[in-house]
C-alpha cells in the first residue's frame, strides 16, 4: 500500500500548498478507489484525497458502509491524520469499525477506527 500511496501523490494538484496528499479507499469486495488533494487558489473550493477517493467510490455505484478501510498518506514525512471535514464524510459512510490507515512517506503508519478519530461525532442524530 506504500508504494501505491507514493506514487498516486504525483498526481495531485497541489500547486500552492506544495502539500501532497494521497488516498485509497478499499471496499469490503477488495476494489480500490484512488484520491488525490485538488486544490486551486482560494483553497476552500478544492478537494481533500480521502474525499475524492470516497466520491469516486460513490459515483462507481457503492454505498454507505461498502468501505473496507481507508489508507492515507500525507507528504511531509509525517503520519497525519484526515481534516475534519473527511473525518465527517468518513463518518459518515463508514462503518464505525472501519479501520483508516495513516502513513508517513517512509512507510510508519498508525491505525484508527472512526470512534477513535471521530468520539463526539455529529450525525444524522443530530438532525432529529
């Protein structure tokens, strides 16, 4: 999975921040949805890697809770984390022991489930 991390990073579009980020997505059927960070000159209209793994996921047809794991991997040479913007969408179309997998450059990673990135979640409960 390290290897396809590395590689997928040369595709992102990250002209200002110089911060490349890739994302895999695995559903529980063994298919992988690939994302990079998309980003453009006012940052706020782009798009984060996990996000664009999880809507090419979605627009191939899968649903919520068809998410196997999540692999990430940021590029300063640090495991990192999803932004908390991915980490609602991850909420919210994930399973609660979906495992997101955090990779640094080098290869360490650290595992979590969503209840452990995400323990005061918003959700549709919410919205009641």
């Amino acid at each position: 999975m390290v290897e396809k991390l590395l590689n997928l990073q040369k595709n992102a579009y990250c002209e200002y921040s110089k911060f490349p980020v890739s994302a895999i997505v695995v559903t529980k059927d063994g298919s992988e949805f690939a994302g990079v960070n998309v980003e453009d000159a006012s940052y706020r209209a782009g798009a984060c890697a996990e996000r664009v793994a999880l809507f090419s996921m979605l627009a191939a047809g899968y649903k919520k809770g068809d998410v196997s794991e999540i692999n990430v991997m940021i590029s300063n040479g640090r495991v990192g984390t999803p932004c908390f913007v991915c980490r609602q969408m991850i909420l919210e179309l994930c399973d609660h022991d979906t495992r997101i997998h955090c990779y640094s450059t080098s290869g360490e990673r650290k595992t979590f489930t969503i209840d452990e990135l995400c323990p005061f979640p918003f959700s549709e409960d919410d919205l009641n």
